[in-house]
C-alpha cells in the first residue's frame, strides 16, 4: 500500500487540517489492489448479473451458488489472515471489494453480511481454537454466516436486548431464549453470531450453528426491496450452546457488537459508492440514446448539469471511503493476532466518526443518485425491465442498515464533546481561534483549501454555541447535534474532495478538480444553511445577525468560476467515457 501519513487521530479533521500527502485515494491503488478488484468486477459481470432476475424472485439456491464461487475466487476470505485460510487483504481491498459488489443489491448484501458483520467477531474476538474452527469455512464458503443484533424491542439501542443466555445445571451449555429480527443469510446460513444477556444482565456474544437444538426461523420477511438476501427472524427457545462458544468475555459483547458494526458503516459505504456509480453509468447510457424533440436527452443542458452534480457526489463518497480506508487500515494492520481485546476494541474504534459518516453519506449519495438517474429514464425508470427500478428500491435500505443514519449523525458531533468534556480536546481554545478567524479582516487566498478552513471555523463556532447553550446536556437536544453533523459531514467529504484533486497534481480543466469545486460550492451553501438553521435555535434574538451576517460573508466570499460552464465540462466528460471514471 503507498504509504500516506496517516497520523491523525479519529475526528481530528474536525479541527485539524490535513494536507493532501496526509490521505490515501484511488490514484494510489497498488497492482494488488487492482488485481483484487478486477477478480470482484469480472465475478460480478460474468456470474452474478446474469442471474439478476433469478435472484430477485428469491432463489437462496443460486445465492448460496454464486458465495461459494465467490468463496473459491477469494472474495469472502479478503479479510481473514492467511494463516485461517483467508487473504489477508488491507482495507483498501476491502473497500474495493465492497464497492463491486455493491451494484448487486441483494446478492450484494448477502455477500458483504458474510465477510463484515458475520465473520470479523470471529477474526478479531474468536479463541485460537474457533478461529481455526470457523474461519477457514468461512473464507472459502463452506460455512456463511449470519449476525443477529436486532430485537422486537432493541433496534437502534442495541444494549436493550431482551434475549437471555443462563448457564445449565451441569455447567456445559448455555441456555438462549428470544427473538432476533430481520436477520439478514438467516435462511441459508451455518453460523449465527447472537447477543443475548447472561442471567439478564450480561451483555455477551455467542457462536450458534443452525443445527443446535432450540434455534429456528420464522417465515421470509415480504420486502419492498434487496429480495435477493433473506431476511428472516431467528428464534431462540431453549436454545443449547457449548460453553466454549461463547465469544469474547462475559459482558463484554457490547465491545464486539459496536466495534464491528462501525467496520460495517464503512463496508456499507463502500457498497453505497459501487451502487451509485452503476446508477450513474445507467443513466448516461439511456439519456444518451433516448431522443426527445430531436435530440439525446444528454444534448439538453439540464441533464448535464443533473449528470455533473452525481458525479461530483460521487467522487465526494468515493475520495472519503478510500481516505478511511486507510485509516482504518494504519489502526487495525497488526490486529489479528491481537489477543487483548481492550486494544483491539480501541483500535477498531479510533476512526468511529469516519465511518459514520461514510455509512451517511455513501447511502444518501445512493439514495440521491439513483433518484435523479430514475428521472432521467422518464417513464421507462418506473418498469421493471429496466435495471435502475429496482436500484431505486434496493437503495432505500441503507439509511437504516448498521443503525440509521440519524442515530449515526449523533455519534459524530459525540464523539468531539466527548473528548471536550474529558479533556482530551482543547475545544474552548479552539473555538476561539475559529471565531478570531472568522471575524478577521485580512484577505486569505480564496483556495479551495480556505474554503474548507472556513467550514471547519463555522463547525467550531457553532458547537462552540450550541455548548455553551446546552452544556453537558447538548446531546440531549438531537436538533441542534444533527445540524452539527451535518456540517461535519460535509466537511469530511469536501475536504476528501479537494486533497485528493490538490494531490493528483491538479492544473486548471482537469476533471478532478472540477468535480472538487462543484462539490465544495454545493458543500458551502450546506454549511451555510445548517449553521443559520443552528445559531437561529441557540442565540438570543439581538445575537443572531451579526454572527449569521459573519458566516453568510465568509462562505459567500469564495468563487471558483462559471459553474453552468463548468458542470457541462464534467458532462462532457461524463458522455465520453459514458460511465463514472476519473
């Protein structure tokens, strides 16, 4: 992997500048890296897609087919080290593989809830002796996994579990009782990954094969989309399993259940990306042969302009997936063989803000970008011949997967106050020099880089407010934290944008940095809207003008040239390759 510096620590972009030789992106890809997503890309054409029809009606035999072909060919071992039968592959291959995968929808999602959710509590919390039990099996297909978290009554609050675990008379097995839902491979899957509460208080995790006695599932859930994946609810009734399957220590499944699903929201990032880029390109295809009043629907510049914001979005999603991926990759690269697993836990949740906001924003650009390519197909979108219907219901899953976006949104504002409250983060220091920045008179630059400089100074300013609004009881008023998010988010993509463009050795036209500013001119007038919408909530009315008036003129300062002109640049571009490339 080429080597970047990546030595900030989770959510320091926050309130730290990163310079462009700091990140990882795409044009960094090793010959592995592209070898490994050229084996995903010609599985996915040559065997998966041809079967896109059959996986929709629901045929779990061909699914189970199509993992274990993907199994021979390496794809669900990237992640497992080379001594249990994996590849052991960096994060940024995994990321590549998710991103393939992820035009799929179902089988997609089938496929990527075995490598992430179902398997790492394995790699990274499992004994020796399960890891050389399960892993192998898992790596190659032989066994597919499950993971089973949710509850009629514990959903997003993971920890409110209500199924139980008691430890039998003998003191061999353990006893599991209760209901877990819409456990995604649930039908076909050898291995269950459950949480339940020891004697009703220990939050734990557990390795359950479906042939224990006491497990069955319920009847196949009826979904409006990603058809091609079970779901079922697994039901747990007396449920026996060995003692030495429990995974990790007692009452501390809690470590493996959130550590893991934060590797998750990067994965289903990842996916999110792939998928947008596939609609993007199906859209391209059909506006460029469809003809209305006489010419292509490409021709009319409000398709261009429409063909240019995805792109940009796109390329925000995909310069942010590729940055954490190598962030995660620089914190978790000597974790295998890691037995503590109070620092493999720490490791995994260095970067929980990024993945946050790689879960948020890849499935919104999704969700975005499969919406406009629908519209561009015109009535043809809304009938199921046609690829992008049902990418538009598939989409709709992913801004609840891994805990919804809005419970995501408030991890990220958390974790900076978290780390304020603690000490850890000089925040009223660094409020203040965002607001003396601000207020200053002196000329900057007007670069790309002092755009981002001046969002980051609106982020700090306004959680500089909104805490000395609410205190220590700011997370309590959801609003205001996810107007804060939202501005972070925002931040974390654009600044991804304009390194990757500043690092790629940028000159004036290049498509790169085209795309960086239409995204960072969108970006600004974001931050500028959920900053008005905050200081409107926190401020007392003889405040509010003059700190609005000093952010309306700081990031209405900036100008990056004729954006109509611009936009129908990155079209043009766009019509050429006729498909998403950069």
């Amino acid at each position: 992997m080429t080597q970047t510096r990546s030595s900030q620590s989770g959510a320091e972009f926050l309130y730290s500048h990163s310079g462009a030789e700091d990140i990882f992106t795409p044009e960094d890809f090793t010959d592995e890296h592209k070898m490994i997503a050229k084996t995903a890309q010609q599985f996915i054409t040559k065997e998966v897609e041809a079967h896109r029809e059959t996986i929709e009606n629901q045929d779990f035999d061909q699914v189970v087919t199509l993992l274990k072909k993907a199994g021979d060919l390496g794809l669900l071992g990237h992640s497992i080290p080379e001594k249990y039968g994996g590849l052991g592959l960096d994060k940024i291959s995994k990321g590549l593989v998710g991103e393939v995968v992820g035009r799929t929808s179902g089988y997609g999602v089938a496929q990527s809830n075995h490598t992430c959710i179902a398997t790492l509590p394995i790699t990274h919390f499992g004994t020796h002796e399960q890891k050389e039990k399960y892993l192998p099996k898992l790596a190659s297909g032989e066994y597919l996994g499950a993971y089973c978290l949710t509850e009629p009554n514990a959903g997003s609050d993971a920890l409110a579990s209500q199924t139980t675990a008691v430890l039998n008379s003998e003191g061999t097995h353990y006893i599991l009782n209760g209901t877990k839902l819409y456990i995604t491979n649930a039908v076909f899957s050898d291995t269950f990954i459950v949480y339940a509460k020891i004697d009703g208080k220990h939050f734990s995790a557990f390795i359950v094969e479906k042939d224990f006695p006491g497990l069955s599932l319920g009847p196949e859930e009826k979904k409006m989309g990603i058809k091609g994946s079970s779901t079922r609810s697994v039901i747990l009734e007396d449920c026996q399993v060995p003692i030495d399957h429990l995974l990790g220590e007692v009452g501390k499944g809690h470590v493996i259940a959130l550590n893991v699903l934060n590797l998750g929201r990067f994965n289903l990032g990842s996916a999110c990306t792939g998928g947008a880029k596939h609609a993007l390109n199906l859209a391209l295809q059909h506006t460029n042969e469809r003809k209305q009043f006489g010419q292509t629907i490409a021709s009319f510049t409000a398709t261009q302009e429409k063909v240019a914001v995805m792109m940009a979005r796109i390329y925000a999603s995909e310069s942010l997936q590729y940055r954490t991926a190598s962030l995660l990759e620089e914190a978790m690269k000597d974790l295998y063989d890691e037995e503590d697993h109070r620092i493999v836990g720490k490791q995994m949740m260095e970067y929980a803000v990024e993945c946050a906001i790689c879960k948020v924003f890849g499935s919104e650009t999704l969700d975005q970008v499969v919406d406009e390519s629908l519209q561009l197909h015109g009535g043809a979108g809304f009938i199921q011949e046609y690829p992008i219907e049902q990418m538009y219901r598939d989409s709709r899953i992913n801004r609840i997967f891994e805990g919804t976006n809005e419970v995501n949104r408030l991890l990220i504002p958390g974790n900076l106050l978290k780390k304020a409250i603690k000490g850890d983060v000089p925040l009223e220091e660094l409020v203040e020099k965002a607001k003396r920045e601000l207020s200053s008179k002196e000329n900057h630059s007007l670069s790309e880089n002092d755009a981002i400089r001046s969002m980051r100074n609106v982020f700090l300013v306004c959680t500089g407010l909104a805490f000395e609004k609410h205190g220590k009881e700011l997370m309590n008023h959801q609003e205001t934290v996810m107007k804060l998010a939202n501005i972070a988010i925002v931040l974390y993509a654009a600044e991804s944008s304009v390194l990757r463009a500043i690092k790629g050795g940028r000159q004036e036209g290049d498509v790169k940095t085209l795309l960086a500013r239409t995204f960072l001119e969108e970006s600004l007038l974001q931050v500028e809207a959920a900053a008005r919408k905050l200081i409107m909530s926190v401020l007392p009315a003889h405040e509010k003008r003059e700190v609005m008036d000093l952010i309306i003129r700081e990031l209405s300062s900036y100008d990056f040239g004729n954006s109509l002109e611009r936009n129908r640049q990155i079209a043009k571009h766009s019509y050429n390759k006729l498909k998403y490339e950069v």
